[in-house]
C-alpha cells in the first residue's frame, strides 16, 4: 500500500506528464505554417523550453517557444497578416492550459475570476508578477498590429507571448518600429510575411514576494522574411527584401532600434547570448528565388 503522500507524488507525475504531452514536443503541420519552410529556428536547446502551438477559438494562430523558468518566451513566430494596425484592447488576458496542471484543454483561456496563482504559477506567469512591476508594461512578441481578423489579434492576449518591457523603449522605440514594419510589408510584400520575434535575457528578474518570476530581455529582437516581394520597390525599401531583422535596447532611456541584414543579426546574438553554433532564425537564410526571364 502507497501512503498518502506517495499516492499524491504518483498523482502529480501522472497530471503533469499528461499535461506537457499536449505542448508539442514535435511540431504539428498546422503549426508549421507560421514557419519559413515548416522550420524553427535552429540552435535553441534548453530543458526548459517548451513549444506552444498558441491555440484560440478552435484554431492554430502562432508559434511560441517559451521558458518554463524565465516564464516568458523566447521567440514568437507568426505570419504577418496586411491591416491598419488598430488594436483591439478589450480581450482580457489568457494563459496557457498546456503549462498548468488544471485541464488538458489544447486552448488559451481567460484567467478565471478568483483564482489562486499557485495553480498556474509553476511553469507560466500570472496577472499578480506585472501588478506591482511598475517600472515595466506587458510587450506583445507577437503584436495584435500585425494581425487582421479579430480572433488573431485576440490570440495575442496571452501571457505566455509577452515579456516584460519598460514604457519608453515600448513607447518611443519597439511599438514604432512594429508600424515600420507593418507598413513595409504592407507596401512591398506580395506573399506571406513570415516573422520572428524574440528577446535575449539580462539575468534581470521581476520578483514577487522575494520570489524571482519574470525575466527580464535586455534585447528585443525580430526578423521577417518574405521571398515574394516589389522587385520595383524604391531601393531604400527594396535592399531590405527578402529577408531583414532589427534589435533595440530594453531600457528607460528609450533608444533606438537598429535596423541590420538577418546574418548581422544573428551574429549579434550570438555574442551576445548562448545559442548554439548553427543558430539560424530562417532556414538557408530565406533566400529569394531567381527571377524567370521570359523567352522571347
């Protein structure tokens, strides 16, 4: 016979294996369409990351690698969809079932009403780490700008696709840059934008009751590739086609991001954060196939 506590300890192991088998330790087919090639980024192992297949409304929306540890993601990849960039503001804030011990549901969800953090809290951030961090806002890896359809843009409203970035750089450098892209794609464009958003970390965390929970980046960081695109584009937008990255500085002052060649990107960090040596954010670097000139 078990003892009760035993029995328990059984218990947990069954729930949470259970449960992690329903984050996809292989990709799906209908989350690899938000990746170039059906491929993720290469050089990203860690036992703490887990894949997301970000799930709303009965549907696959994104791609999200996330650190049960840091509690936030790492990348999210999404196809670009062309729109005005409005937000939608009036979705509340979700988390992901797959990263809890409380349901098998394949689906983000709205954190119920009551609740008790330390039902979720283990593998996931919660409403209670951003409510006292004051220095920091929620910052979206995947922004509602770059979706059209309402759902899409809903789909970004959940914890486990935002990390924490301080108002001014959010205000004054990476929400303004998410409009420069939007618009580029918008403009030149032709087939579908693929794009992926991650962050490097600092070691800095946001704590709760002396307790460290939220990561902190140090940099953001992003990249789309699009190989179908304005071969009559002015050249200042044309050089950046196919395939075109930026980074930023997530402080209080604010700064500037800094438009880069993805191999200049990946580069930077891979100086900058421990990657693996085949680190690569677009399989065979998203290269655009050659033009067919037509027979005469």
């Amino acid at each position: 016979m078990l003892s009760w506590t035993q029995a328990v300890l059984v218990w947990l192991a069954m729930v949470s294996g259970a449960v992690l088998g329903t984050v996809e330790q292989e990709l799906s087919p209908e989350c690899r369409r938000f990746l170039y090639k059906g491929t993720p980024p290469t050089g990203l192992e860690r036992r703490s990351l887990r894949n997301i297949c970000q799930r709303y409304n009965q549907k696959a929306r994104y791609l999200t690698l996330y650190d049960t540890e840091g509690h936030i993601p790492v990348y999210s990849a999404y196809t670009f969809k062309r729109s005005e960039g409005n937000s939608q503001n009036d979705v509340p804030w979700m988390y992901e079932p797959q990263l809890s011990l409380l349901t098998e549901t394949g689906e983000m969800q709205p954190f119920p009403r009551r609740y008790t953090p330390m039902n979720f809290e283990d593998a996931q951030a919660v409403l209670e780490d951003y409510t006292n961090a004051i220095l920091y806002e929620r910052g979206a890896l995947n922004p509602n700008a770059h979706q059209a359809q309402p759902d899409d843009k809903a789909a970004t409203y959940t914890l486990t696709n935002v990390v924490p970035q301080t108002w001014e750089f959010s205000a004054q450098a990476w929400k303004p840059q998410e409009q420069v892209i939007r618009k580029r794609l918008n403009n030149y464009c032709h087939g579908t934008a693929y794009v992926v958003t991650g962050v490097i970390t600092s070691g800095r965390m946001i704590r709760r009751q002396n307790i460290n929970r939220v990561a902190v980046p140090a940099y953001m960081w992003s990249a789309y590739c699009c190989v179908d695109y304005d071969r009559n584009a002015p050249f200042n937008e044309r050089y950046r086609f196919p395939v075109f990255g930026h980074y930023g500085i997530n402080d209080r002052e604010g700064g500037e991001v800094v438009e880069l060649s993805v191999q200049k990107l990946e580069e930077f960090i891979k100086k900058t954060t421990f990657v693996e040596k085949n680190f690569q954010i677009f399989t065979d670097g998203c290269v655009a196939p050659a033009i067919q000139l037509a027979e005469n």
